[in-house]
C-alpha cells in the first residue's frame, strides 16, 4: 500500500462531537480537573482505555472501560503516587502498554515473562508538568494492581533536544526488540533562534531500544521527529508519539503544537521505525468557537472496530473559572474521539 492510499484509509473526518471522558470536578479524585492522553486496546472481551488524570498536584493513572468505543466508564485509579523520596512522589503518568502493532489488528496487550508492561513519565515537583522529567516502566499480572520500577531514562544533559525533561513514552516491540518512543524539551530558556514560539521551549521526537526491558540505548541519530518550518502544524511541539503498523507501513500519529496558539494531530511514515517522513496533512483539527475541542485537538490514541479507524484525542476548550479547592479551573480536557463513519 502506498502514502496516498494509507492516507486516504487512516483519516478520520467525523467527529463525535462530545466528550467521553471528563474530569470528576470532585475535590479529592485523582481526575478532578482533566483527563488527558488516551491508549486504546482491547481486553477480555471489551475496550479499554488508559488515561492520565490530574487533580491539581500531579498526574496519576486510571483505567476505563467500553463494549462500543462510544460509552464509556471509569473503573478508577490503577497507579498512583509513590512513596516519598522516589521518582513517582508527585506524578505517574502511564501512557501506553505493550500490545498488538497492527493499526487494523486485535489490539490485544502483550505480556513479558507473563506481566504487562507499561511506560510511565513522571515529573519531580508538584503541579502542572512541573520540572524535568523521566520515564519508567511498570508491571502487572491483572492490569490493576501495579509494579512502578525506577526510571529508565532520565534527560541528557549532553543532547540539547532532550536537556529540559522527558515526556510521554510509547513502548513496543517489534523482531524481538523493545523501542521506547518518547517526546523532549530541550531547554526553559526562550529560544532566540524561534521567535514564533508560543512556549519557552521546542518538543521533539527520539527512541531508544532494548532487548531485555532492562538496559536501554538511545537511537543516535535522535530526534526522530523534528519541528516543522514556522506556520506548519508542529513548528513548536512534535510530541506524544502513538505508532502502529499497517501492509509494509510504520505509522507515527503524533500532536503537533504551532505558533498559532493550537495543538493538532499530524502523522508521520517509516520503513524501519528510525526514519520518519511527515505525512503533511493535519490529521485531526480544532474545532470552532464553541466546541470542545475549540483550543487544542491532540494526543492521539488509535484503534479499529470491524475495519473503521476510531482516533481518540484530548480535547481542550475555554471553561468557567470555578475553583476545585484552592485551585482556578478554567479550561476544560477531556477526552473524545473522530472516525470516518457516522
């Protein structure tokens, strides 16, 4: 199958329009004020979904559950703080699982040595993604009750793109060998080089492999996936990498943050997982003014029911600024989702 024809197969053109997951608004749940980064698979008999709540603190993990991709419930927190002292304090988010690489596949999870595995970034300091991140790995024999492991990759002070901290991470396998992709800010300095950029830092794309989950090497020709020319969709952001496969084709959904002030879902092309050629093509866009997805329609998460292609996004638009304890609300992410069928 050639770009043009992927292309054509993987767009998703009809949005639902709503949200499927929200935050509690609840003073003292793990997902009080948002819900954020979808993974999408399938698990005894019924979809599931990992996300990333946020209460104010810091990110943690929960799981929801589906027979239909379009009613969703929550089935609570499944990873949580850590103890004091470690690297998961004051966030955990895990945002992906090992599973099936076919885009139009089972999209069943994978397990290794009889555990699922997944990767986590966690940021040191409380608040919104407050200081560098790092990312990890976690294990479980029933997708509930979690084993959190030390970090596996922390920022490069040597590589610039990666310097400022590590963000979300997608785990895979493929002949035998594990890749971590994960997106990184290079500074928190302003760059003078970009003056279009809307954030004091750039996100980029990089990998790392592995052979036994263990010891990981970075891919020396990182980033994989770099920002684009000022005015494209990504000329601040390449991040959140969710990668699947499909008749000989390596496909990189991504969000791409601009200089207009909107984040949106791009994709880019690969034959070997380490050369990556952008699609061009906005993926999924913000909506108007007054809808729920009016400021930001990013963070793809990607799966297929009977041959139809559901693309699963954060969707982010201006709120009421109520509090939720002490802290301001306003704007509201949940999650929602795009397909080509109605």
């Amino acid at each position: 199958m050639n770009r043009h024809q992927l292309l054509q197969l993987i767009r998703t053109p009809r949005k639902a329009g709503r949200l499927v997951l929200s935050a509690s608004y609840r003073e003292g749940d793990f997902d009080s004020h948002l819900v954020d980064c979808p993974f999408l698979f399938r698990h005894d008999g019924s979809f599931r979904m990992l996300y990333v709540g946020w209460d104010g603190a810091g990110y943690q993990t929960g799981l929801a559950r589906s027979d239909d991709l379009n009613r969703w419930e929550k089935q609570g927190m499944i990873v949580g703080r850590g103890p004091k002292g470690s690297a998961t304090e004051t966030n955990v988010a895990m945002s992906s699982l090992l599973r099936d690489n076919a885009l139009f596949g089972p999209s069943t999870l994978k397990r290794v040595d009889g555990k699922f595995v997944g990767a986590y970034h966690a940021q040191p300091k409380p608040g919104y993604e407050i200081g560098p991140g790092v990312i990890g790995l976690c294990f479980s024999e029933d997708l509930l009750n979690w084993e959190v492991g030390d970090p596996i990759l922390t920022p490069d002070p040597d590589c610039r793109w990666e310097a400022g901290g590590l963000y979300k991470a997608w785990i895979m396998e493929h002949d035998g060998t594990y890749y971590l992709f994960y997106n990184a800010k290079d500074q928190s300095e302003r760059r003078n080089d970009r003056p279009h950029a809307t954030d004091p830092w750039q996100e980029e794309t990089g990998v790392a492999t592995s052979n036994d989950l263990v010891s990981w090497k970075r891919y020396k020709g990182n980033p994989v996936l770099r920002v684009g020319k000022n005015g494209e969709l990504d000329d601040c952001f390449v991040s959140d990498p969710c990668i699947l496969h499909h008749e000989g084709n390596w496909v990189m959904f991504y969000f791409g943050n601009c200089s207009d002030g909107h984040a949106r879902d791009g994709v880019a092309f690969s034959n070997d997982l380490l050369h990556w050629e952008k699609g061009n093509e906005v993926m999924l866009d913000v909506g108007s003014e007054g809808s729920i997805d009016s400021i930001h329609a990013h963070k793809p998460g990607m799966i297929a029911r009977d041959g139809i292609l559901y693309h699963f996004y954060c969707a982010v638009a201006p709120a009421p600024g109520g509090k939720i304890g002490e802290i301001t609300h306003n704007e509201a992410r949940g999650i929602s989702f795009a397909t080509r069928a109605d």
